[in-house]
C-alpha cells in the first residue's frame, strides 16, 4: 500500500507541475495523498500487532498442546506417576487385569496387532501342512532376532504377537509381580527360555540398549508418560533400533484433544497430538492403523509405526 501511495503521489506532482494555474490543487492534492500515507502506516502498525499478536498465541497454545502435563511433586515422586504406581498395586497379575473389563476384546487386539506387526518385518512363520514352521519372505524389512515388549505386564503381547515372531525378547514393566507372574506362570516354557531380560522400570528412567531391537512395541502404556517424558522416551528407543528397526505404539487415544484419567494417571491424546510428540523426537511416521473389532463405548485405539 505504500508503496502504491507514493507511486500515485509522484504522478500527480508530475502532472500538476506543467499547469502553474494548479498550485491550489497540487496543495490538496499533496495533503490528500499524505492522509492516505498516514492511514496506510497506521493500518500497516495495526496488522503488525495483530500478526505478532497471533504468532505469540499459536506458540503458547503450541506449548500447551505439546506438553499439557506438569507434574507436581509429593513426598519425593511426581504426582502423576505416583497414582499410576497406586493404581496398578490392586490390577491382579492375570489377562483379565491387564485388559480392565474388557477381556472380550483382546483376541480382536491381538489379531490386528500381529497383521499389523507383519507389515514390517522380513521373515514371517508360517505353519506348514505337516504341521512344522517355516520362515517365509515378508513385505518389510525389519529383521525376526529381537524385540522389546515394552509396558509387558505380564507377557499378553510377548506371548501371542512377539515370541512366535522373534528369537528373542525382552520385557520392561514397573511392577515386578507382573513381569514374575510372565516368566513363572503366563509364558510356555520354550518361551520363557527366549526371554533374555525382564527389566523393572519405569519407561521415564528406562534406557534400551543402543542398537539391540528389531522391534520396540509400545502398547498402553504410552498414555502413563507424560508428553515430554513421551517424546524423551520415544527418542531413546529410536537409538535402541537396529539398521531397518521399527517402533510400534500402539494405544487409545481421543476423539477430541487430550483426556486426562486422574485415577490411574492415563492421558489419551487425540491422533494429531500423537503425531506432533512423534515428530518432535524425530522420527518419521511409516504407516497408522485403527484397530477394528472394539465395541463403540472403548475409546478409539490406533497402531503407529515409526523410525
């Protein structure tokens, strides 16, 4: 606009200036188009503001969406994780406690996450007509030697989607009865002598070996971290893959923005959300999956495959 004003200016001084009879109008006219000057540096302070003004919004609600979880402290541990820790002393170590009231729906789990899992990898076991296992090609390239189940509980996942997959496997969950009930109870034997480490942690402080994984699986556990222990945690993983390694997250999230469940300390985070924690700790999304088969009342449960 400014330039469009002093373009306009100087035509009329241009014009005007053969005409001596014009000296009135040349005066008007000069005062006219200085007007317009000024009201055109006015608006252009005013759009100024309000584009700065917009920017500093869009990063604090940026910031807000991006880490919408502070914790609190209380006698030494985070508030947050403190009633997660509460909650899961009174789950009981069996499928039915790892899967709340909704037992009905874990074969359907189960089934999508292996098709899902299978997507990825390499080499895939197949049951011949004699009853034998074979290996055969898969469409990824992610390799079968080893994985890591994290947030185990007691092996549901390792069990019927991971150890028919990989030689070996390695379990992580912060209750220890869990991951005893999975090596005493839950696994077959055959299995159980393939699980290399079950490590008692929480995902926050946990540190996965550096280029040990084929496949790190992440599945309901993700809504008990907080979104920058999140995005720290998912950056660690990343490190832990080996060369065509794959991160598998697997969880509810929200129909509409974050969910915070105060009783056991879970966040559900709507899909978008996900993708920006899964962005900023700089991996790259490879493919994301609704899971099928849940009755409408459980909230939407999604597969996100990363690197």
């Amino acid at each position: 606009m400014l330039t469009v004003s002093m373009m306009l200016l100087l035509e009329k001084l241009f014009q005007l200036s053969y005409d001596a009879n014009s000296a009135m109008l040349l005066v008007e006219n000069v005062f006219q188009l200085t007007l317009m000057l000024t009201v055109s540096m006015m608006l252009l302070v005013e759009n100024v503001f309000q584009l700065t003004l917009m920017l500093t919004v869009s990063l604090m609600l940026l910031a807000v969406k991006l880490f919408p979880l502070t914790c609190e402290f209380l006698e030494g541990e985070k508030t947050f994780y403190f009633r997660a820790q509460k909650f899961y002393e009174d789950v009981p170590a069996t499928e039915e406690g790892m899967m709340g009231d909704f037992i009905e729906v874990s074969h359907a789990d189960l089934e999508g996450s292996r098709k899902f899992l299978s997507k990825f990898m390499n080499y895939l076991p197949r049951r011949s007509w004699i009853m034998t296992w074979l290996w055969i090609q898969g469409p990824g390239n992610a390799g079968s030697s080893f994985a890591l189940d994290c947030g185990s509980g007691i092996g549901r996942v390792s069990r019927s989607v991971l150890l028919p997959v990989f030689q070996k496997v390695d379990l992580v969950d912060m209750v220890e009865r869990f991951l005893l009930t999975a090596h005493q109870d839950f696994l077959d034997q055959d299995q159980v002598d393939r699980v290399e480490t079950l490590f008692c942690y929480n995902l926050q402080d946990f540190i996965p070996t550096r280029d040990k994984y084929d496949v790190v699986w992440i599945q309901w556990v993700a809504c008990h971290l907080t979104d920058k222990d999140l995005m720290n945690f998912l950056r660690r993983c990343k490190k832990s893959l080996r060369p065509d390694g794959v991160i598998i997250l697997k969880d509810n999230m929200a129909r509409q923005g974050a969910k915070l469940d105060v009783s056991d300390s879970s966040v559900s985070r709507h899909l978008d959300i996900m993708r920006v924690i899964i962005a900023a700790a700089g991996l790259q999304i490879l493919a994301v999956e609704h899971q099928d088969g849940f009755p409408d009342i459980i909230m939407p449960v999604w597969m996100i495959a990363m690197r």
